[in-house]
C-alpha cells in the first residue's frame, strides 16, 4: 500500500499573496492499535499476545521515568527519544521567575537508519478528497453571513462551517476574526457558543436587539 497525500498551499503575508508555494502532507491511512502490534509480534516470537502486552506497558512507565529525568533514550533499531521545554509567556533576561514559566513541551523522536531501512522503498500516492476547508474571500463570507441571517437569528460554529464549506478550524479563524471586527458576539456561554450579528451588520438594524 502507498503513501497518500495532499498538496497545501503555504501561509503567506497578503503582500506576496500572488507568490504561491505548495507543500505535500500525509494523509494518514489508518491506524495500527497496541493490540494489533502485540499480535504481530507474537506472531515473530514465542511471547504470548499478554507478556507482549506487559512488556510495552513496562517499557511505557519506564521511559516515562527516564524522560521525567530529562534524559535520552536510545531503542535499537527503533531511535531515539527526548524530552523538549517551552516557555509560557515570552521571558526576558530581566523577567522575574524566569524557572517558573517553564514547562514540558513535547517528546521528540527521531528514527534509528535501521528502521529507515526497514520502511524501505516507499510508493507515493496523491490524493484529492472534500477535506479542505473551501477558499472564501472575506467579502464572500459577509455576503453568505448576510444571506444566513436574513432566514436565522442565531449561528453556531457548526452553521458557520457548513454555510461556508470550511474545516473547524479555519471556521473558528474567521469566527475570531469576525468579533474581532465587531460584526458578530457570542451571547452563549464560551463552552457552548452561539453567535448573532451586531447591529447594523447582516442586514440587522441598529435598533433590533436579539436575545438567547
């Protein structure tokens, strides 16, 4: 089976907005469970499925301990594995506490050549799907929003993302954008938004006042 993936365009500044550039990324093609993992490998081995089992849950705690350590850990012909930090603001040489406004970013791993070798040869598909959140202009969007509100008085993030053919969270990046521009506010709560026009936007009259 091949390597699927996609061609996205790469984020640029409105200025250089006639400059586009591509990217490929992988489109995952389905996931392998622990307990799949355990069965293959007992299939290579004399362990059973549950001391395979046992085995990755050890191995789990215990490179878990080492990491908590800051150290790196080594698997032949598997890689390497190491924690990594980020800060949680932007620190200063003159910031206060600096060793407060640190903490645990991720785990990064990088793969032994063993294991390159082992994936080999790759064959690689290009693939085209409805995945991909819809090219909108920002005028597009107000004039389907205007469009929207004439029948509804009331949009959710969900109803955003169908009217305008958009993934979440390209929805939720043009919903920041359009309170910050004071043309829609959420009288929901902020776990459960609902979003109505401010007055005088969508076609709403500056004198209309629209309640849960």
């Amino acid at each position: 089976m091949a390597i699927r993936f996609e061609w996205y365009e790469n984020p640029v500044p409105p200025e250089k907005a006639d400059e586009k550039k591509i990217h490929a990324r992988i489109t995952l093609n389905g996931k392998v469970d622990t307990d799949e993992i355990c069965h293959r490998i007992q299939m290579r081995c004399s362990l059973t499925e549950t001391d395979v089992s046992a085995v990755l849950n050890a191995l789990s705690h215990i490179m878990g301990e080492e990491l908590a350590d800051g150290k790196q850990i080594h698997l032949d012909g598997i890689g390497y594995f190491h924690p990594t930090l980020k800060c949680t603001e932007e620190v200063t040489t003159a910031t206060k506490r600096k060793n407060t406004k640190v903490k645990l970013k991720s785990i990064q791993f990088r793969a032994d050549q063993a294991l390159k070798n082992e994936i080999g040869k790759v064959e690689l598909v290009n693939i085209k799907h409805n995945g991909h959140s819809k090219k909108l202009s920002n005028i597009e969007i107000d004039m389907k929003l205007r469009s929207y509100f004439a029948d509804h008085q009331l949009m959710t993030r969900s109803d955003f993302q169908q009217l305008c053919g958009f993934m979440k969270s390209k929805a939720m990046e043009h919903i920041r954008r359009l309170k910050a521009e004071g043309k829609i506010k959420n009288i929901g709560i902020p776990t459960q938004p609902v979003y109505v026009p401010v007055a005088g936007y969508y076609g709403v009259s500056r004198d209309r006042v629209v309640t849960k």
